[in-house]
C-alpha cells in the first residue's frame, strides 16, 4: 500500500483523508491548526450556535449522500433545511422582496418588472456567443439574461456565494456548469431543458437537491471524520521541510521525519508559497499569491423574536449593488434550521466586505455593529438590541475565481505533471463550495487508490 501524507485538515484534506482510509491506505493527515474543519467552524454559546465559516451544504449527488453516510457516526446528525427556508429574499428600492418561486409570483412580483422578466424569457431565442474572449459573470449574465435580471438577481447572488464582483469573475472558471450549458446547447434555457429531458423523473440519476447540516452545527463533518482517523492525524503541527527525493517525498514536522509515496496539498492558495518546500516548487508556488481572498466579516446577533418585524420566513436576503448599501446580506440561520437559537429569540448572521466593501470588514465588534445594526434596522425592522453578538473576521475568505484564472489551473497540472506524486487540492481547484469540495475529494480518492 502507498504511504499518503495529507497537508491541511479542512474539509478538503479531511474527506480526501476518509476516502483513502476507507479504501485500506495508510495515510497521515498535518493540520497547522490545534482544530480541525478550516473555513468550517461552529460555535456554541449559551444556547446560540454560530457558523464562523459556511452555514450549510447543498447535497447535489446521491453518491454524496453514500459518502456522508460513510463516515461513522454522522447519518444520525444530519438535518435538513426547514421548508420556510426555501423563500429566499432579495433588496429593491430599500425593501426585501421574496424571490417568485412559480409562474404565478413571478407575475406579481414587484422585485423585476414585466420587461425584465420577459427579457429572461427571451434567453431561449438569443444566439450563441462566437467571441472567443473569456467573459466576465456580469458581461454574461447581461447578454443573456438582461439588464435588469442581473442587477437585481446575478448581483446579489454573487455577492452571497462568492463575496464577489460579477465584473472581475470568470463566468467560465466561476460558474462552469452555466458557461458549459451555452457552449453544448446554445443557451442557459435551452440546456436546462435538455437536461430535464435526459434525466426524466423517477430515472435513477435523477436527485432532488437537499440543503442539510448537522445537529451540533457544521464542524461535526470535520470532526466525526477526524474521529474516524484516529491516531493518523497530526494538530498544531509546524511542517519544517517538504523535499523528493528519487521517488518518494520526505516530510518533517514537529518531532517527526517520515517517507511518503505521495503527498496531497490541501492548503488555502493564499498559503500554498509557505509551505517549506524544499526544491524549487516553493518558487512555483509562489504565483498562487495572486489569487485575490477579500475580506469578509461574519457578525452573528441574537434578537428576541418580538424585537424583529419581519417574519424571517426564509433563508435570508441578498442585497444588491445597485442598493448602495454597506451589507451584501443577512442568512436567517434559525428559521433554516432548528436548534440555533434559545426558545423565544432568534439568530440573525450578517456579511459584510468582500469584494464590494473591503473597506467595511473589519475584527472590530463595536465597528461590525455600527455597520449592520442600521442595515438590518431598516431592512428587517428591528426594535430591539441584541441579546447575543459573535464576530468573525476572515482576513482572507473565498479565493476569487477571475477573469484569467486557466493559468493558475493550468500550473497547478504542471506542478503535478512535473513533480511525480504531489497533488494538490481545495477550493481554488475545482469550486469553493463545500459540496464542490468533498465531491472534489471523493472523486479525487477513488481515483487514486484504484
Ligand atoms: C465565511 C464563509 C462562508 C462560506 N459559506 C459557505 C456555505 O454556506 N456553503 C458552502 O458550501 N461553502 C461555503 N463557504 C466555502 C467553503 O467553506 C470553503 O470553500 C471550504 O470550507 C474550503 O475547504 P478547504 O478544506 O479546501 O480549505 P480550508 O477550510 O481553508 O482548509 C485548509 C486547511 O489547511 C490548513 N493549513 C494551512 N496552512 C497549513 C500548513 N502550513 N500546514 C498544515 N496545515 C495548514 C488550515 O489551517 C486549514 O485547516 C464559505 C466560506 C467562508 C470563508
């Protein structure tokens, strides 16, 4: 069997770590870190559960289910989202407005005029784009979609999945399934229903999508896995040096030197350049600095239920850009799961910065309140204080994934074709969400230890 030495215990390094386990490898997993989980990080406090990192994961596969299934302990925890948490809500003209969710709503709604709605409608009928020139998610979203469509839809959108600009994005390298419906069917509408077609109801492929997380929060992923490794896996470890030799690589950390058959790279890309590489990969690595992370702050409050207006009968509001204001938007963790907050109050998270704001993020409580407080005020009318306050800065968040991005794709297969049992994976590699993540690494780890 080949010795697997795994850099970062994330949710990348962890579910590459349980794949290979399972399969019979020998592995050892070096997290920096005294916790596992990364970006992923749940908080409890006096009756609170706060998400530091993401809130929830969307399951798109079966397959995904068997491997969630899979790691001991967790199919008992997982919960699905609440069905209030389906409405989702979006700002125009300083109001949240809940996004139409069947042909009746959308011929009502106040959020897109009638215009604008049959500008969508009009994608069907518009022409493939010949221009070969990479497109930014707004340039795209504009063409096919409208004007209107993407400043009150695509905007806010981006701001909530990638703290993002649709105008620096790739939509080729940010949304691949998109760019790939116009390349293969000639349009987003087009491709949709041919896809529908190919996997009618009741087909086995067929799988309807599921928002979950667990019980005690998100990290229990990280942490039944990291259980479920045992004594393979290493915290609060310094790697002092990373060097191959002939076949194999040599790895010293803490007290430890060992030979390795591989070894996997899971790390963020803004700390690919640290890693003490021995030869000159760290050079190589170096580029990755130029994958921009925007900050973002994650301020969770507490209200009693009483002290908001809104029923927050949802998942949460997006606000967009044309908005002006100083939020890119407000998730409503306790009405899309249960357990998040005493009885009688619930739990509000707000994100500010990003790409749009950096200025705006900030370590700072006192600074993070002044700028949400105001926001939520107006939009969710708020009359009370907050009975519970949770920051959490992330001075580098989400790697952007911008026009130009194929170069860093293609380094790192040079990397890996060049230097014979290095891999490197995470979410600057194949998608930043936490599904693109550990389908990443499941089908990363069956591959490997066939
Ligand atoms: C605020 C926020 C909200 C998000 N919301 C969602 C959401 O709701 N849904 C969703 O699907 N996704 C969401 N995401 C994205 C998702 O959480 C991340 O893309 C994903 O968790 C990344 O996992 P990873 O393992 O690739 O990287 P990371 O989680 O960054 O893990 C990398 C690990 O490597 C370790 N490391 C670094 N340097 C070293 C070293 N020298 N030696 C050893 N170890 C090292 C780090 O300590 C870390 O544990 C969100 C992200 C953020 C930041």
């Amino acid at each position: 069997m080949p010795k697997t030495c795994i850099i970062g215990a994330g949710v990348t390094g962890l579910s590459t770590a349980w794949q290979l386990k399972k399969s019979g490898e020998d592995i050892v997993v070096i997290e920096s870190h005294k916790e596992v989980g990364g970006a992923v990080q749940s908080i409890y406090d006096t009756g609170y559960l706060v998400e530091e990192g993401p809130n929830s994961i969307q399951l798109k596969s079966r397959q995904m289910e068997v491997f969630l299934n899979s790691i001991p302990g967790l199919r008992e925890q997982i919960i699905d989202a609440q069905s209030d948490a389906k409405n989702r809500f979006i700002v125009r003209n300083k109001r949240p407005y809940p996004v139409p969710r069947g042909p009746l709503e959308l011929l009502s709604t106040p959020l897109w005029s009638k215009l604008g709605c049959l500008r969508v409608l009009a994608e069907l009928f518009k022409v493939k784009r010949s221009d070969k020139n990479e497109e930014s998610v707004a340039d795209f979203s504009r063409r096919r979609l409208g004007h209107e469509f993407y400043d009150y839809a695509i905007n806010p959108l981006i701001g909530g999945i990638y703290a993002g600009n649709p105008e620096a994005l790739s939509i080729r390298y940010a949304f691949p399934r998109l760019y790939a419906l116009e390349n293969e069917h000639g349009g987003l509408i087009r491709g949709s229903i041919a896809k529908l077609i190919s996997t009618p109801k009741g087909s086995a492929n067929k799988y309807s999508k599921r928002i979950i997380s667990f019980k005690d929060g998100l990290s229990t992923l990280p942490k039944l896995i990291a259980k479920a490794l045992g004594d393979s896996i290493y915290l609060g470890s310094k790697i002092n040096s990373i060097e191959s030799i002939k076949n194999k690589w040599s790895i010293k950390w803490d007290n430890q030197s060992e030979l390795f058959d591989r070894i996997i790279v899971t790390v963020p890309a803004h700390a690919l350049s640290k890693l003490p590489f021995k030869n000159n990969l760290k050079n190589k690595f170096s580029q990755f600095c130029g994958i921009d992370h925007p900050p973002l702050s994650v301020l969770t409050l507490g209200f009693k239920r009483e002290h908001i207006n809104h029923p927050l009968d949802g998942f949460g509001l997006l606000v967009p850009e044309s908005e002006k204001r100083t939020i890119l938007g407000v998730l409503f963790p306790s009405s899309i799961f249960k357990g998040r907050a005493p009885k009688g109050e619930v739990l509000l998270t707000v994100f500010i910065g990003g790409e749009r704001n950096p200025e705006y993020a900030t370590a700072n409580t006192e600074k993070a309140l002044a700028t949400a407080i105001p926001e939520i005020n107006s939009l969710l009318g708020v009359i009370g204080p907050p009975t519970f306050v949770h920051l959490k800065h992330w001075e580098k968040a989400i790697p952007q994934y911008k026009i130009g991005y194929g170069r860093y794709l293609k380094a790192l297969n040079l990397i890996e074709e060049n230097y014979p049992g290095i891999h490197i994976l995470g979410n600057y590699r194949n998608g930043i969400s936490l599904d693109d993540c550990l389908s990443s690494s499941m089908y990363f780890g069956t591959k490997i230890s066939q």
